[in-house]
C-alpha cells in the first residue's frame, strides 16, 4: 500500500516546501496530497462533513497547484494529487488548463483529485451558487475531460455551452481524475472515472463504501484514504484487505498558524517512514 503525505493547512515557504519534498522522496514516500481552499469567511454556517466544524480563515492553507508544481521540481518521482480541488468555486477551462499544465510539467506525476466542495460561503464569494454546485460538477468533469482529449470540443449542458473550443497546449497524458466526497453519489461518480480520495473514515464504514465501488467500477477504480485512527498492523492490515491503493498520512499537526520546524517534521517523517514505508 502507497503511503502519502498530506499537505493540509500548510504555508507557502518555499525552503519548507522544497526540503519536505526532497525528504519525502528520499524517505519512499509516494507522494504529497494537497488539500485546496482560497478565501474563507469568519462567519460561517457550512461545517466540514467528517469533523463537523468550520474552517477557521486565519489558519493557512496552501495554494494546491503551485505548490506542487514546486515540490515536483526539486524531485524526480514523487507523485502529486489535489485532495480535492474545490470544482464548486471554480469554472471548468482554467482547471482544465492548469492540471494540464501541471500534469506536463511533472511529466505524468500529478492526478486531480476533485469535489463539488463543501463550505457554501467560499463557493458563493468567488462568485458562484452553492445550490448548483453538484450539477456544475457532473458538466465540469465532461468538459475537462473533453478538453483535455480533444483539439477542439463543443458542449451543451445546463451550465456549459460551447462550439468547439480548444486549450493548447493539452496535456500529453491527461491526470487521472479522482472523485472526492462520501455520499453515494460521489461513490458513483469515482466509478466513472479513475478512482476515490475518501476522507478520515472508519473502517467499518469504508467496508460498504469501498464494496459498493468495487461493484460499480468492476474492481477498476483506485482507492485512497486519510488515515482516520493511529497507524497500527491490524488497521494497515484492514486497509489492505479492502484494496486501499494509497493511505494519507500526517506525520505533525495540520493547521498550526506557528508550524514546527522543518527538522522536526522531518524527524517525524522519518519515524513514520522506518515503521510503515518499505
């Protein structure tokens, strides 16, 4: 099983980052999941669907494709996914060409894990309904994909409408995409497509989830989870038996606005590494 390293709630500093990446390389890590949000308000009636709790706007979250696509150029195989980018806030054509680009730029490294998102008032401040973001959802996948696979693509949808428009360059391998989300529609959805990023979710809970996938996809889509108790044989063991491909791992405390010192994390990380990778 891939063990990754999440990369929620982080700063932008470019030492951090660059050092973290090259630690997480050289310690067999797979990759560096990367969670997205851009502007978050004090006031807030959304709560996180696992942790039921708002966002607190003051802690730090980092800018997802930038920042992988600066860890990717201090490796050479560390892989990348956005766990999830937030597709209910954003218009289908810059996300096409961005993970494009980045999946290009890291020469085949980066997957786009995606979701329609679930804080309502970020969604509405960069100008969007919240109402409508599951089914600007379901359009914006059929457009990424089509630009990505297409010199030139035409759509009619309820939110998208277009004659044949391109983006070039595409991407010479598109990224996979990877559903986000735990309801049965984003079950349904990751069956359709490459694979599912879940969340901190326990094992019994992921039994039926993760047999539902396999039943809808045929045992094709890709499993990833974020480790939801402490690492011990029996969880990795249970994992493992429901075909989990990737487990997400935090080696220090996400969201801390004073972060511990880079040394110390990779100290950290190390002791995951000895124990779990290899």
């Amino acid at each position: 099983m891939e063990i990754w390293l999440a990369w929620f709630g982080e700063n932008h500093l470019g030492s951090d980052v660059k050092a973290l990446a090259r630690a997480a390389e050289e310690l067999g890590y797979s990759g560096v999941a990367l969670s997205d949000h851009v502007a978050l308000p004090k006031v807030q009636q959304s709560l996180h669907p696992i942790q039921k709790i708002p966002y607190d706007p003051l802690l730090p979250y980092a800018e997802p494709i930038t920042t992988a696509a600066t860890m990717a150029a201090v490796t050479e195989e560390l892989r990348f996914m956005t766990y999830a980018y937030v597709m209910g806030m954003r218009e289908p054509f810059t996300v096409a060409k961005q993970a494009g680009a980045l999946a290009d730029l890291t020469e085949g490294r980066f997957s786009l894990g995606i979701t329609p998102g679930w804080q309502r008032e970020e969604i509405a401040i960069l100008g969007h309904d919240p109402a409508t973001r599951g089914s600007r959802f379901l359009e914006a996948l059929e457009v990424i994909d089509g630009l990505w696979r297409n010199d030139l693509f035409s759509y009619r949808g309820r939110h998208y409408e277009f004659e044949d428009v391109g983006i070039c360059p595409r991407p010479s391998i598109p990224p996979d995409i990877l559903i986000g989300g735990h309801s049965k529609r984003s079950i349904e959805r990751a069956a359709q497509y490459q694979g599912w990023i879940g969340m901190n979710h326990p094992v019994e809970q992921l039994r039926t989830m993760l047999a539902e996938l396999d039943e809808l996809s045929n045992g094709r889509a890709r499993k990833y989870v974020i480790a939801g108790q402490e690492l011990s044989d029996g969880y990795m063991s249970d994992l493992e038996a429901l075909g989990t491909r990737g487990l997400v791992v935090m080696p220090w405390t996400p969201m801390n606005p004073a972060p511990e010192p880079v040394d110390a994390r990779i100290k950290a990380m190390t002791a995951l590494a000895r124990r779990w990778i290899g």
